[in-house]
C-alpha cells in the first residue's frame, strides 16, 4: 500500500494502529519495547525484525529522551 518501502521490504503501516501501540521503557539500564496491539503477535510471527531502532530513530531516543533523563538523574545524584 505505501510505496516508500520499496519492493521487498514489509510496511505494516495501514491505520497506524500499531505503531501507535508501541512504546519504549527503561528500566534497570535496559531499554524495553512494549507493544500493545492485538495484532503484535501475528505480525512478530511474520516478520520478528519489525521491531527495531536503529538510525536516526534511535539517535533521536538518545538525543531527546535517555540522554537527558540521564543527565538529570546525575546531577540529582551529585546534587548539582
């Protein structure tokens, strides 16, 4: 349906219920993706590399949100 894939590459994207229903959490020093969809699943069956981050995706995650809470976790550890 979306030709921005390209041949060969699975898009999972049809009401962007899905996507919408994954999350990220960290905890303990590991960074865990939760997904909360009735059709997870399935579609982990299907292909089970749907889930990933990678690229700029991921430096994203880094950039706006681990890096920061890390930070302030320091400086409140230090008591700075």
């Amino acid at each position: 349906m979306n030709p921005v894939p390209g041949l060969g590459n699975p898009d999972f994207f049809l009401t962007g219920a899905f996507q919408r229903a994954i999350s990220v959490q960290v905890q303990g020093g590991t960074i865990r993706t939760l997904m909360n969809d009735s059709k997870s699943d399935d579609l982990l069956k299907r292909d089970p590399d749907i889930i990933g981050l990678g690229g700029e995706f991921k430096k994203e995650l880094i950039d706006t949100k681990l890096r920061p809470a890390f930070l302030a976790e320091v400086k409140k550890s230090l008591k700075i």
